[in-house]
C-alpha cells in the first residue's frame, strides 16, 4: 500500500482540502488528486466526498483514518530507527569481538563513542572463542580472519598481518633461527585448535611450516593476550597479529623471529553483520567511528 497516498489522505482529512494537502506535500493539485483515487482504488472504498464546494469524509474515510494514522506513525517509528526524521540515534547494540583486540583498542574508545551517541547502550561479547554471530543474535562483529560465510556481510576494518617472534631472553637461552627447519629444534607456543601455516620464503614460495612437523608444542592457548604475555616472558616462539604485538616489538621485549619470512595468511579485520539484517543506525554509526578511531591508516601502524 503507498504509504504517500495514505500521508495524502491523512492530511486531507484534517484539512478539508485535497488541494492543499497536496502542496504541504509538495504535490500539484491534480498529482495529489490522481494518487487519492489511486489510494482509493486499492482500498476499494471513496474515503472522502468531493464537490465543487467542499471535501468531506466519507463512512469508509471515516473508518479507515485511524488505521492510516497508524500506519503512519509505525512508518516513522521504524524510519527514526534507522536514524532517518531523527538527529538522536537510540537502540542497544549487540557486539563481539576478540578479547585481545578488545582490551587493546575497543574498551579505551568507548566512553568518546558513549559520549558522541547518548542514545546508544551496548552489549559486548569479548572472547577469543568465537560465537556465532546470528545464533548468538548479534548485531555486528568484529573477526580477524578470511570471510567465507555467505550469509555475512563484511566491512574490512585494517589489514592483519602476522609475525613470529619471540623474547630476547628466550633467543639467548635457545638461540635465533635462521632458517625454517631451525624451528623444528624450539619450543611453541601455538593457538588452540589453529592450523598450521606456510612459511613463504622472498619469492612467495613454501619455505616451510609453523609449527613445524615434530616439533614440540609446549603451551596451547585459547586466548590471544595471554599468549602475547607468555611469550614475553621466555615460553617459546609464537605466531601473533601485528596489531597484538606492536609495542612489545617497539620497545624490545620481543623480537622478530625469520623475518625475512611471510606467513601465508588471508586474514584481514572485518566488522561482519548478517546479510539479512538492515544496516541500522545504530550499527552504521559503530562501524564508522571504528573506522576513523582504528582503521586505515591502522593505529598501530601510525
């Protein structure tokens, strides 16, 4: 049903005046005229009374006006819920995002983002073990990995690339590797449930794995923090995200280890939402201040 017709109608009614209900509507008499009849058509009914005097409501106009208001505020309800007729965005937003990234770079910017969306209220899911965005009725979130999922739509938030490294202390009681099978001679520190990964050696070809075959995994870990931490401290080699890694790198309490070596890793930062879902306000909103506060140029990289 053509709600435009129906905001016509409305407006008629309590005017009295096709003609100038049509041009509060920016509609020419003989337009407004045209999508009356048209409105009146598909309800079947003449919802006013026309002479060349005046317009009144008929029985049926009548009957249907309170309905047509109510469709017109339940229009307008939902168009402010979408942040459209309204300057305050409003709602609760649902998010998930990994605990490591989270502590690092979410939780310090979400008093400006509270503060610039007063109507905002957030729910957060931060875990390294990811659930399921549209099980676990999310709104948006945010994923350090390849999107394959066809039922997810994706904004890439920054790159994430991936390094090995390790302690200074640890290198100095175990040594530096050179080469991709000195690995098989260390300890490792490796994600829980992870895969292994191709080393690529300068010309983009296999040079071999991490971990590698045989060698010994010391500590498995389900969280990114932590294992940033046990590294740190002289546990082993580990693979990490750069943006996980990035002041411990500046400042030496970690080192990069093969670094004339590339991980093959498609991964990437997205912030993911269900392709059934619209893109309310309240989420559009989150993606962009997520993009100006972290994205391109990425904050650990400016």
């Amino acid at each position: 049903m053509d709600t435009e017709g129906i905001r016509l109608f409305v407006k008629a009614a309590d005017m009295l005046n096709i003609s100038a209900a049509g041009r509060q509507l920016g509609l020419a008499p003989a337009v407004a005229s045209a999508r009356l009849a048209k409105l009146e058509n598909q309800v079947g009914a003449d919802l006013l009374h026309r002479s060349t005097r005046k317009v009144s409501l008929s029985l049926e106009g009548a009957e249907f006006l309170p309905f047509a208001r109510e469709i017109l505020a339940q229009e307008d309800a939902a168009l402010a819920a979408l942040g459209h007729g309204s300057l305050e965005v409003r709602g609760t937003l649902r998010f998930a995002a990994s605990s490591s990234f989270a502590q690092l770079f979410i939780a310090p910017i979400l008093p400006e983002f509270l503060d610039r969306y007063p109507g905002v209220n957030l729910e957060l899911n931060f875990s390294d073990m990811q659930t399921n965005l549209i099980e676990g009725g999310f709104d948006l979130a945010l994923r350090n990995y390849a999107i394959e999922d066809s039922s997810l739509r994706a904004r890439k938030l920054a790159d994430d690339t991936r390094i090995l490294c390790a302690s200074p202390d640890y290198l100095a009681r175990h040594g530096t590797p050179h080469l991709p099978e000195d690995l098989e001679q260390h300890q490792m520190l490796i994600f829980m449930k992870g895969s292994a990964r191709n080393l690529l050696a300068g010309d983009g070809k296999p040079a071999g794995m991490f971990p590698p075959p045989g060698a010994r995994k010391r500590v498995e870990c389900d969280d990114g923090a932590s294992m940033r931490i046990a590294t740190t401290a002289g546990v082993g080699i580990s693979v990490n995200s750069i943006w996980s890694v990035h002041r411990e790198i500046r400042e030496g309490s970690l080192v990069r280890v093969l670094p004339d070596y590339e991980i093959e890793d498609k991964s990437a930062i997205w912030l993911v939402y269900p392709k059934s879902n619209v893109l309310t306000a309240k989420v559009r909103v989150f993606i962009d201040f997520l993009l100006e506060k972290i994205g391109d140029p990425p904050i650990w990289g400016r």
